[in-house]
C-alpha cells in the first residue's frame, strides 16, 4: 500500500510541478494583473484548507480509498474548467473548490489521508524515513513537472497559440487527475488502524496538536508570500526570465528537496525531529532575505538553490513528527488540523504579496517570508524542544 500512495503522490505532484509554474503565466495571458494573480493564489489556498478539514473530521469515519478518489476526480475537474474557461470569476471559484496549487507542494485535500495510512502502514522507527520516501518520490515529480512547464513554448514553435498551448497543460493537469484517481482504486479500503471509529477525531492530544497548529500557521504564511508562482512572477518581472530558464531552475530546486528528504531522515535520527526542523529552517530563511536585495540573477539563484535544499527539510521531520505525539485513532483529525490553519493562513498572504509586487515593493514578499519563519522556528523549538516522540524518548 506505501507503494501505491507514493505513486499517487508523484503523479499528482507532477502535475502541480508545472501547474504552479504556468498559473501565473496563463493568468496574464488572459489580461489579469499581479494583484488578479494573489488573489487566485488566496482562493485556491483558502479553498484547499476548507476541504482539508472537513476530510481531515470525517476521514477516520469513511473510507480513505473513497475520499481519495473524489479527491483525484476533483483534480481532473479543476484541469479541465481551467481549460475551457477565461472568466475571472470562473476562475476563482474553481481555484476555491478545485486542486488546482499554486504552491507547487503538498497543501492539498489529499494530505491527511494520505499521512494516515502510509503511518498505519510501517512500524513507528521506520516512519520518518518513510515519510521521507513520500516526500523525496513529490519532489522528485514536482522537479520534472516544472521542466514540462516548458512545453508552450515547445508547442509555440509548433504554430499552436500561446493560450492553446497553456490550455493543453491544464488538460494533460487533468488527465494526472485520472491516472491518479486509477492508482487510488487500488488501493487497500482502510488502514489497520482506521477500521474503528473514534469517539471523537480529537482526544488527549488535543492541545498538543492545536499548539503545533498555530505555531505551523506563521511558517505557512510566510511562505505564502513566496510560493512557486509567486516566486517564479518575482523572477520574471525583477530579471525578466524566461519561461525556459525558469523551468530549468525550478527544476533545479526539485530536485535539492527532494535529496535533501533522505538527510533529513538521516539527521532526524541522530538530532532529533524538533532540532532538524529548526536548524535546517533558519539558514534557508537567511538565504531567501539574502536573495531579495543580491545584485545580479547568478547570485539570487544560487542562494535561491542553497534555499531549497534547505527549506524542505522540515517536510518529512514535521510529518513524521505530527504522526508520533498523537494516537492512532487521531491521525486523520492531527493532519487535517495541522495542516487547515497552514493553507488559511498561506491563502492571506499570496494576495498581500500580490499588492505589494503590483505597488513595486519586489524585495519585501521576501523579506517577510524570511523574517517570519526564523520567528516561528524559535517559538517552536522553545515550546516543543522536550516533547519528544516515542523513539527518541
């Protein structure tokens, strides 16, 4: 079953690779402005942390395989409005109920179910490292996925239209869906530990979860502010990059991340989870302030490139993490909670990054980024510094 998840986790992070990439591109094709391009940014994130609580309260009471497979036929209907339609407010509300990820990582409906059975499926001295597997397998998709972000261009000196070709990409987004949903069907109907329901989808690890809630809250706004389309919109308009050359460099940065998963589980080991969190977090937030005042695109992208491989550390460490200090029987409630107060408050600061671009304040979406996760590393190390889950205690 571990297998089958990651699978799904690559196929749909594949798409999101250059869906995250091409958003912004196909948006200002259309005629909107950078402002238009946050607040579409907001209303998919927001509109991804509602469904993600609901699934996240009612996953421990229907059946994983059936979520997953609403949620994968959701993904190929969000592909395929994005392709039919121009209408902003087409556009919007889709981006609100649909998959569709500016983010280019792994804020989306599917993320509590999937964290609920890949940990019911392995014993609790392997679940870092395989959860460092299910990242190390998105972000090796997402890598190639932001090459195909590409193919318009590809497709341009093929004599088909710019909106055409940027039309087909969310077509190909929504066939991912389809194959996605193919491998979900697949899948076992529960995890072991699902079978019964609980009394109530959040127990004695309440506090601890709601605490870990609100302090993962300040690291998902601030990175808000610099989400893969924003970031690429940031390159684009400060160095006026290519959509080739961008692909290439995003491409790049996938594939840090994801070998940085594996030296995560490495160092979560031998330092612990807390401590791999927060140590790998704030040079990476040193190196994103740094690029937004570095004088020349050689040098933004190589702190952009140190940036990513060690931003992502915290992906898998925290994941693991969550699972560890909560009960089974609570794992779908922990995730969801966990991760629903990280896309709201992700989804305000797209649209505040938005303005601030469109106001000429290019350095300081950056900045914020940056200062806010080195403020929410220290809080998280000095609350949670002795809670330690059960193979480190």
């Amino acid at each position: 079953m571990a297998g089958r998840i990651l699978l799904a986790r690559a196929i749909r992070d594949f798409g999101d690779g250059f869906i995250a990439i091409l958003l912004p591109v196909y948006l200002m094709a259309l005629g909107l402005s950078a402002f238009d391009v946050g607040v579409i940014a907001t209303l998919a994130l927001f509109g991804s942390a509602c469904l993600t609580l609901a699934i996240g309260f009612v996953g421990a009471r229907i059946d994983p395989r059936r979520l997953l497979l609403a949620a994968a036929g959701l993904m190929a209907v969000s592909g395929l409005a994005y392709a039919a339609s121009s209408a902003y407010w087409v556009l919007g509300v889709v981006a609100f109920v649909g998959t569709i990820n500016p983010s280019g990582g792994s804020a989306s409906i599917f993320v509590p179910l999937e964290h609920t059975l890949l940990s019911g499926a392995v014993a609790p001295q392997r679940r870092t490292h395989s959860f460092a597997r299910y990242s190390l397998a998105g972000a090796l998709a997402g890598a190639l996925g932001s090459l195909l972000a590409a193919a318009p261009d590809w497709l341009g000196a093929a004599g088909i239209g710019v909106l055409d070709a940027l039309r087909l990409m969310f077509v190909a987004y929504a066939a991912l869906g389809v194959l996605g949903g193919a491998i979900y069907w697949r899948l076992d109907a529960r995890a072991p530990e699902a079978a019964a329901a609980p009394p109530a989808p959040l127990g004695p690890s309440r506090r601890v979860v709601y605490k870990l809630a609100a302090l993962f809250s300040i690291d998902a706004f601030a990175g808000g502010f610099t989400v893969q389309s924003l970031l690429a919109l940031w390159l684009f308009a400060r160095f006026d990059l290519s959509l080739a050359a961008a692909s290439q460099f995003f491409f790049c940065s996938g594939l840090l991340a994801a070998f940085s998963f594996p030296v995560a589980a490495w160092i979560g080991g031998r330092i612990g989870l807390v401590n791999t969190m927060v140590f790998t977090h704030i040079p990476s937030s040193l190196c994103l302030i740094a690029a937004a005042f570095a004088p020349s695109l050689d040098v933004v992208l190589g702190l952009l490139l140190v940036r990513a491989f060690l931003s992502q550390m915290d992906v898998p460490t925290r994941s693991s993490y969550v699972m560890a200090v909560v009960t089974p029987a609570e794992r779908p409630a922990a995730a969801s909670v966990t991760a629903v107060p990280r896309s709201l408050a992700a989804a305000a600061s797209p649209a505040l990054a938005g303005a601030l671009f469109a106001a000429g304040l290019q350095a300081w979406p950056l900045v914020l980024c940056g200062g806010l996760k080195i403020t929410y590393d220290l809080l998280l190390l000095a609350a949670f510094r002795h809670v330690k889950p059960p193979e480190e205690s």
